[in-house]
C-alpha cells in the first residue's frame, strides 16, 4: 500500500510502525512468568479482562479529557516513538490518513498528519460490540473525523478519542462526552494546520 503524494514524492508510511505495539505485551508476560515464580498470583498482576478487551488501564480517566503539550511536528518517513498510546501529535509522515472510517488499523505517522489538520482520531479495540462499532462509523461520517481499530492489546480504553493535544478515554457510546470533544477538537484552537486537506492522502490501512 503505498501513500499517494501530494506534494512531491514520498514513500509509503513506514511498516514497522506497529510493530512496537508488541513490546507492552512481551514485558508483561516476562513479568508475569516471574513474579508467578515468587508466588504472585497472575489474575492480580492483569486484572480480569471484560468483553472488550483488557481492563481500562485508569477507569479515574474514563470520560475526562486529558491534554498534552506536543513539541515537535516535523515530516519524517522513518517510524515515531509516540509518547501516548494512542498519539496525540508529533512528527508524522509527509502524507495525511485520509478521514473516514476504517474497520483495520492505520499508520499512527499518517493519523498524527490528520490530526494536525484538525481531524479528531477514534480508536477502538478489536472485540468492540458491533453496536459500538456503528456508533464510531456514524460519527465518522463527519468532515475532519477519522476511526480505525487499534490492534496490539495497549488501547487504554475500549473507545479512544484524540486530537492534537487532547485525548478522551470511553467504555462505551453514545455518550455527551464524546460529541462535545468532537465538537470543541475538530478543526479546534489547538489545530496548528485547521482546514488543511483530510483527503487526497493516504488511503490504505495495514
């Protein structure tokens, strides 16, 4: 899948960008193996998971908007270390993702572009009900909203909601918090590129 350029030629987004999503997991498991060797029982080290996925990493979070400060945002083809999972902005690739709904995940590089552009990125994990999942394609239906599943097991939340600077954290939808991030983020204050192009980008997923 290769990015279509806008402005001069690129690569595609870089394949090892989510590789690194597997790193949470191997570390947890080596925890695991060891601190069961001392007698630590594992239910206590991973929580008991729900239908969605994995416990909320901080249910206190669930339905607060956090915000970050974001230092950089230069072109890079190469893959970023993002500091929140998901990312709410920083170096990205040359070449936005595209708004819209997608039912696999896409690269975090083109997403943070969008982002930038004033998009509102919506994550979700895999075993997300079906009912869930037509609520996030519903409000992907919006200019500047983007929705992709999140794959490797570290979403914190079963529904993620980012922008650039900002991240809402949701068990379930609809919900009042949800429409007013999309209302006050998409194209918001924070956007250092509001109306820049959220089409004609990349279009692929992984």
């Amino acid at each position: 899948m290769t990015a279509r350029p806008v402005a001069g030629p690129v690569g595609p987004p870089p394949a090892g960008s989510r590789s690194r999503r597997r790193r949470p997991i191997v570390v947890w498991v080596l925890a695991v193996v060891l601190l069961a060797a001392a007698g630590v029982p594992a239910v206590i080290l991973l929580g008991g998971a729900g239908d969605n996925g994995p416990d909320v990493a901080d249910p206190a979070l669930i339905g607060q908007v956090q915000t970050f400060d974001v230092a950089s945002r230069n072109h890079t083809e190469n893959p970023v270390d993002y500091p929140q999972t998901p990312p709410v902005g920083g170096d990205h690739h040359p070449v936005w993702q595209d708004c819209g709904f997608y039912g696999e995940p896409v690269f975090d590089e083109t997403a943070v572009h969008s982002m930038e552009h004033g998009a509102v990125w919506i994550t979700f994990r895999p075993e997300l009900p079906d009912d869930q999942v037509d609520h996030i394609r519903a409000l992907a239906q919006q200019d500047y909203v983007l929705a992709s599943r999140w794959d490797g097991g570290d979403l914190p939340a079963p529904i993620v909601l980012s922008a650039w600077g900002a991240q809402l954290w949701l068990e379930a939808l609809p919900d009042p918090a949800a429409d007013e991030f999309v209302a006050t983020h998409r194209l918001g204050s924070g956007t250092p590129e509001p109306g820049a192009p959220c089409t004609g980008g990349h279009a692929g997923t992984h």
